[in-house]
C-alpha cells in the first residue's frame, strides 16, 4: 500500500470511530452493536491513542464505569436507553450480585483481558507525546486493572495454578468457535430457553451463531443468573469451563505490559511478575501437545483437550509464552497452506482450513479477523519475525481497503461480511499502519 492509499485508509478510520463515537466511548457498530464492549474498547483505545491520546483515555475511563466491587471489567457497560440488544439488562439481572455497579448496568461475565496492553498503549503514546497527564492516568489504571487481574486469580483459578477458566463462550470474545462448541455440546440443557433474537435483524443467518448456540449462550447466562453472579458459587458446578489459550496468552501479556506502567511510575510490580509466570508455566506444562505441534485450550469439565485447530494457539506467541522450538512449530502451522495460511488469500483464518468446522462465512468458524491478526502480528514482532510480521499486516490493511471497514473477512476471496463501520477493524487499521511507518523509520 502506498503511502497516500495508507493516508486515506487512517482519514476514513478515523470517521468511523467518529460516527461510532458517543462522547465518552465508543460502540463497535452502528444498529448491531449500540453498548460498550471491553475488548472492543481497549482495541478502539490502542488505535485512538495513535490520532488523539485524550480521547482513547477517556474511552478507557467509561469503560472501568462498569467495573465491579471483585475487580471483574465486564463484557458490556450498557446504554441504559438501547433497546436494540439482546441480551439486554433486564435479562441479565446483574443488580442480583452485590458486587456489581449500582450506577449504571453491566452484563455479569468479562471478556479477554486487553486492557493492560491498551492501559500502556495510551500510557505510552501520551507521554511521548510529552502530555503532562500521563502519569496521572497510569496511577489511575494501574490500580484498577491490578484489580481486574487479581480477580482471574481469586475467582477464576479453580486448580490454583494460574490457568484462568472462561466459563462463558460470550466471555472468549470467540463466541462460536470450534473449541466452545464442543465443550457447549456436552453441556446438558434441562430446558430450552425463550427469547428473541435482535442479531439477526442487521446481519444475515449464515455470517452468525446459530439458534442452538444461541440456546446454549441464554441457558448459561440464566444459570449463572440463578447463582446471583456469585463466581465461586457458580463454578462449583458451572457446566462449561474452558482453560483457554488465547484468553491466558492475553492475560500474560497485559501483566507484562501493565508491569511496565507500574515501573515506570515506581509501582511494586512483582505480584503481576509472579502471576505472569505462573499462567505461562502452566499453559507450557498443561496446554502444550507435543505429538500435535500446538496448544489446545482444556475443557475442565469433561476432562479433555479441545483439538479444535484455531487461531488460538498463537496466543502463545502474543503472550511471550511458547519457547524457541516451540515458536517455530507454530510458525510451520502458521505458513501451512492447509491450515492457516489460504494461497492467494488473506491470512489468519480463525479457524483452519482443514477444519471439519470450518467455513469461511461464519463468524469465528474460519473468517479472518482485524483483531486476532492484530495479536498475530504482535507476537511474530516478539519472536524476531518482522518480515513474516509485514506480510500479514500488508494482507490484513488490504481487506478494509478493498472492502471496507467490515467486521469480519472471507480468508480466501476477502469478501467482508458482519456489520460495517465495526470500530476495531478501523481503529487497529490505524494501529497497524502507523506501526509499520514506524518501524520502517527505524530501519
Ligand atoms: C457478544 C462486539 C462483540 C465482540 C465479540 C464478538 C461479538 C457479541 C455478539 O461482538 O459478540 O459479546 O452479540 O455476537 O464475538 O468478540 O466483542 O463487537
């Protein structure tokens, strides 16, 4: 991409955050998605830190509105005056739990932990930018978001031994990937819930989840529901409890990246050091398949391996978790044209190719992904990779640009499908971008 196709690319992103901009934060997109996201979020601010570091810190501040008494960042803070989601507030019923937020509505389960990474985004971006805020900002969040991280060590490691458990598919950010719909196939239902779904009034059946993983995604809100939002209560018999991969990679890096604001403001840091190594520990010792080549996310209820081959493994790398030989039988499956890597395409799709479940029209079942490959390319840039890094960002900036600020892309024709003007895809176009100018100036 040149560097006028690259500058028109950044002016139109920056008018979709604009038009999805609603003062304090941001939705992902307009009429599908009108609350506020937290992964969402922390992408919208990792890109927004780039045009305007003001903005993207006040976009991390509504997020933490919704912040509970345990530390939990849920999955959605709620515009009390949207309709048009379900599920909305009144089916979560959140005010159950005395832990959550009285002063404005949240849903009662969390989703991958990006805020420390997006924490030190902005951190960063405004203090090299000499803002005289920054360090105030960091006081602010390192503490909040510590918070958050202790909350995957006190409520969400029920084996001790630093794996965090997600134990709702909503709460992997991944929802209908393969792994959860194995782990949800052998979730029994005791009965079929009833509701409407408003997904499907902006986007078409075959690009979403179907009814039945729908039912399986009420029938575990309504479950947790029954015990108030109480975690310890809930996961003494929860009936889906993954150990994933992507979402523990996650977490070991925004405790790195979060230990590097604590430094910088001369915080104590070890607590996140420690926990960092104890997640990553395990994930090598507990996740790791030696036969296969890869990590498999762990089912904890079953008591099984999920041997869906997703993108997920290269959390690993994004996480500085995989060691050398291990980082490079990763990089084989990365560049395997069977898997991974569509000739003529447009890399990563979510789930392989060669995937019994795989489909390159439904959501996380083979679509490629401006954020996962955004966690890709992060973690080829840590692994000494910066050429292979290049090649997917050149691929990945491409699919906006020919199709548009789409939600989701077809990993062979890049056709786009999901809603359009999807925030993230514009806000971490502009990430990726500026991030390769950069580090062509410094070559
Ligand atoms: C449920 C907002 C969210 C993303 C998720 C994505 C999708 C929601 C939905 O949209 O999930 O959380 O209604 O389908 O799967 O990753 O955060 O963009």
């Amino acid at each position: 991409m040149n560097e006028s196709d690259s500058r028109s690319l950044v002016e139109e992103a920056s008018r979709v955050l604009r038009e999805n901009d609603l003062g304090g934060w941001t939705k992902p997109a307009p009429g599908l998605y009108p609350h506020q996201w937290n992964w969402d979020s922390c992408f919208i601010a990792i890109g927004l830190a780039r045009i305007d570091p003001e903005r993207a810190a006040t976009e991390l501040r509504s997020l933490l509105r919704g912040q509970w008494r345990n530390g939990m960042v849920p999955q959605i803070v709620f515009d009390p005056k949207e309709k048009g989601y379900f599920p909305g507030p009144e089916v979560w019923q959140c005010e159950r739990s005395p832990d959550a937020p009285t002063s404005v509505p949240t849903s009662g389960i969390t989703q991958p932990p990006v805020l420390g990474t997006a924490v030190r985004a902005v951190f960063d971006r405004a203090t090299a930018a000499g803002l005289r805020w920054a360090p105030e900002f960091a006081e602010e969040m390192f503490d909040r978001t510590l918070a958050y991280h202790r909350f995957f060590y006190d409520e969400r490691c029920p084996d001790d031994d630093g794996l965090v458990v997600v134990v709702h598919p909503w709460e992997s950010g991944l929802d209908n990937s393969p792994p959860y719909l194995d782990a949800g196939s052998r979730v029994h239902l005791a009965y079929t819930p009833k509701y409407e779904r408003l997904d499907l009034l902006h986007v078409s059946a075959k690009n979403r989840p179907t009814n039945k993983d729908y039912d399986l995604f009420v029938y575990l809100l309504e479950l947790m529901r029954d015990d108030d939002w109480n975690q310890k209560r809930y996961l003494a018999h929860a009936p889906l409890q993954v150990q994933d991969v992507l979402f523990n990679g996650i977490l070991c890096r925004a405790h790195r990246d979060l230990e590097a604001v604590g430094a910088a403001i001369g915080r104590d840091t070890r607590e996140l050091r420690d926990w960092r190594r104890q997640t990553s520990e395990s994930i090598n010792r507990r996740l790791w398949n030696d036969e296969d080549g890869t990590y498999w996310s762990w089912d904890r209820v079953a008591g099984t391996a999920l041997r869906d081959d997703t993108l997920a493994t290269f959390g690993t790398l994004y996480g500085g978790i995989a060691d050398t030989p291990r980082c490079e039988r990763l990089l084989r499956r990365l560049d395997d044209p069977t898997r991974f890597a569509p000739e003529d395409g447009y890399p990563v799709p979510t789930t392989a190719l060669n995937s019994p479940r795989y489909n390159p029209e439904n959501y996380w079942l083979g679509p490629t992904w401006i954020a996962t490959n955004w966690l890709v390319i992060q973690g080829l840039r840590q692994y000494g990779q910066p050429d292979r890094a290049a090649r997917l960002l050149h691929s990945t900036v491409e699919l906006p640009k020919r199709h548009g600020f789409r939600e989701y892309f077809n990993p062979r024709s890049g056709e786009g499908y999901g809603t359009d003007r999807f925030s993230w895809t514009a806000a971490l176009s502009i990430d990726l971008i500026q991030s390769q100018d950069e580090v062509r100036q410094a070559t």
